[in-house]
C-alpha cells in the first residue's frame, strides 16, 4: 500500500463521515452502534467494501421520507446488522480456518 493509498482511503472515509454527520441525530446515533457492532464481529471487506455507504444511502433515503430510524431497522440493532453480514467472510472465520477447522465450528 502506497502513501498515496493511504491517503486517498482517508479522504474517502472523511466524505463517508461527513455523510453520516449530516443525518438527523438519531439516524447518526443507529449508525455509530452498528459501526461499533459491525468492526467488532469483523466482516473482512468492511472498511473498503460497499457495506457501511450502503447503509448511509440507505438512511440517507429513510430520512428524505421522513421515517423513524428504528422504522427502517427494527428494534435490534444487532440481528439488522447480523443478517446484512449472515454470508459474509469474517475475521472469526479466518482465524477459524487458521486453527484447521471449517468456518462455524468449534473443535471438541
């Protein structure tokens, strides 16, 4: 990765924030949980990937109608986010892998 990468993937992720600053306030709040949830369980592709600027398009578009965040989502936060990562490559499958065990299994 070159500086000049480096620097390009900061100023994308500077107009991603910028975006996300820019929703109502409780469309911003939803948002910082499921970026905290989504980093923590680590889908692989999730900081270069399309996941997080479809989801700021996808409230972006629930607050020009005018709904409630928890409209678009429902109430768990956690299970939304889940179920957009349910075929994803995660880094706890990665590891799993590592170990020499199939992704989703625990070794006895």
């Amino acid at each position: 990765m070159s500086i000049h990468d480096i620097i390009e993937g900061k100023k994308q992720w500077r107009a991603h924030m910028a975006r996300v600053k820019s929703l109502p306030p409780d469309y911003q709040i939803v948002y910082k949980e499921m970026q905290r949830y989504l980093f923590k369980v680590g889908p692989t592709g999730l900081t270069d990937g399309p996941l997080l600027p479809g989801i700021v398009d996808f409230f972006e578009e629930g607050a020009a109608e005018g709904k409630g965040v928890l409209e678009l989502i429902g109430e768990d936060v956690a299970a939304f986010c889940d179920d957009l990562i349910k075929d994803s490559r995660t880094y706890a499958d990665v590891y799993q892998e590592s170990l020499g065990g199939k992704p989703g299994t625990a070794e006895k």
